[in-house]
C-alpha cells in the first residue's frame, strides 16, 4: 500500500510567494503612477503660477510704459511753457489803455473803463494822498462761476510806488457762466500820474502828463 503524499504547509507553496511579489508589484506599480500624477499636478500648478506672474508683470510693464509717456509729454509741455514764460519775461507786455478790454484764460474779460480823481468821502482818511476812482467790468465767459474780488485789482503812481486801496464800495463777486459784473474801486495815490491799474497779470495806464 503506497504511503499518501504529505501536503506542505501554504507558505511553503511558491505560489504563494509568486502572489506576494506580485501584490508588491502592484502595490509599487501604484505608488509610482501616484508619486508621477502627483508630481504632474504640482508641475501644473507651478506652471499656472508662473503664467499668473508673466501675467502680471506685462501689466505692470504696460502701465510702466504709459506713465512713462505720460510723464514725457507733461516734461514735454512743462518745457514748453518755461521757454515760453521766459520768452514773454523778456518781451514785457504793454499796458493797455483805459477802456480796451484784457482777454484771459477760459475766454474771461476784463475792461478798466475809466480812472477819475474823486471828492467822494472814502471809508479811510489817509492823509496826503488824492483819492482816485475807477470804474471796470468783468466778463465770464468760461462755463464756471467766477470768484472776482477788489483785492485782485491793484494801483501804482508815477513813481511805481502801489496806492492803498480804500473799502468804499469794497467789489466782491461771482460771477455765473456768460454773465458780466461792474464795479467800482477806490485808491489812495501819494503821487501824481501816469497810473497804472492791474489785474491778474495785465495791466493799463494813463497817457503819460
């Protein structure tokens, strides 16, 4: 009678080993396809951040190149100006005579009709002084209201020395878009003539006695 084969324990079968390489196998297989679309996913947003950054730095290159030539052309006309203000220092400007009209910025008027001396009682008795009255008109011509004050009026003699000016009718306005205003100022003047009445830069003067 034959003897029956003595079976071997599982683990001594090479099946078995065959089955735990091949689950290692696996199990490797799959952290190395994890680990690659991990490192793929983390590539992919390095990469979103790098064209975020491109991005941003052509947009702030752009608005670069705008100030830039927007500074340019305020250095362009800031030039302009200085070499026309220079121009106009060395051509002094002529008074106008009493009556003609001075033309401003923003298409705004200004007409010193008429200088007078005057036996009015002032608001101030400043003594050795003649007491001098003049008449002028104010045209708005821009599409603001105008502030127009005395203060922005101012007188000289014939000795350039400046007359004080007198709170009788003391002129303060504003003037609405397209309208015109009148007024009257007063001046204490030391000195006799010529006299010359500014306003804002420009000026005009009596015939020369």
């Amino acid at each position: 009678m034959k003897q029956k084969p003595t079976k071997l324990p599982f683990y001594l079968n090479i099946w078995f080993y065959l089955t735990i390489l091949l689950a290692l196998s696996n199990v490797i297989i799959f952290m190395t396809i994890s680990a690659t679309n991990n490192h793929h996913a983390e590539q992919q947003i390095q990469l979103k951040k790098l064209q975020a950054q491109n991005k941003q730095l052509q947009h702030e290159n752009k608005n670069y190149r705008l100030l830039n030539k927007t500074l340019t052309n305020v250095q362009q006309k800031t030039d302009a100006v200085t070499k026309n203000s220079k121009a106009a220092a060395k051509t002094p400007i002529k008074p106008a005579s009493f009556g003609q009209t001075q033309t401003y910025a923003d298409n705004i008027k200004v007409t010193v009709n008429t200088l007078q001396f005057s036996d009015e009682t002032p608001d101030q008795n400043i003594s050795d002084t003649q007491l001098i009255k003049i008449q002028f008109q104010i045209e708005n011509g821009s599409h603001e209201e105008l502030h127009a004050s005395g203060v922005d009026f101012a007188m000289y003699d014939g000795k350039r020395q400046k007359a004080t000016e007198d709170t009788k009718d003391f002129y303060a306005e504003v003037i609405a878009p397209q309208m015109t205003s009148s007024g009257t100022l007063y001046f204490h003047a030391k000195n006799a003539g010529p006299y010359t009445i500014q306003y804002n830069g420009k000026s005009w003067q009596t015939a020369q006695p």
